[in-house]
C-alpha cells in the first residue's frame, strides 16, 4: 500500500487538462491544482477508483469540501495528478492511464 496526494485541477483551469492535451507542471501545482487530501491505496488505478463520487461520496459527503477547496468535480478525471509520497513522483490522470510528470 502506498500514500498518495491528490491534487485535483482548479475549476479555471479544469478545461485546460481534461482533454490530455496540456499536461500540468508538477513545480505550477500549487497554481492550477489544489492538494484535495491523502489516501492510501494500492496503486494508482486504485487511486482512481476510490477518488470516484460515487466511491467516496455516495450521498454527496464531500460536497462541502469539494466546494470549500474551490473545485467543480468530485469525481478523478484526466488532468488530476497524484503524488506518490514516499517516491516524490508526480503522476497526471491522462486519457488512459497515467504519466510520471
């Protein structure tokens, strides 16, 4: 199992990414993403699957925090990036499956 951060895009930016076409600069994080919270998980498929909204917000739970970090998504989508901890790696949610950026 391994700690991640996930970093969903800024609702201004969220169109720039979500095609896959502009990858994010993991050293711009903290200007077109916001640190949404941790999660342990088993990979980041797995990641992918329990950031979900209807995982990991059935009844709409994390509507307050999604709306107090300022975004529009609950669920993961292309342009999202996880950061594996313990590696220092940066991983973008691309059309299929991931890129270390």
């Amino acid at each position: 199992m391994t700690q991640y951060r996930v970093y969903y895009s800024k609702s201004d930016n969220f169109h720039r990414f979500a095609t896959g076409g502009e990858v994010p600069d993991k050293n711009k994080l903290k200007e077109t993403h916001v640190m949404l919270k941790t999660i342990i998980a088993d990979g980041l498929d797995d990641v992918f699957h329990q950031m979900q909204g209807e995982i990991w917000s059935p009844n709409g739970e994390a509507r307050e925090l999604i709306q107090m970090k300022g975004l529009s998504h609950t669920s993961m989508s292309v342009g999202d990036v996880l950061e594996d901890i313990k590696e220092g790696k940066f991983f973008v949610c691309a059309p299929v499956s991931w890129k270390e950026i």
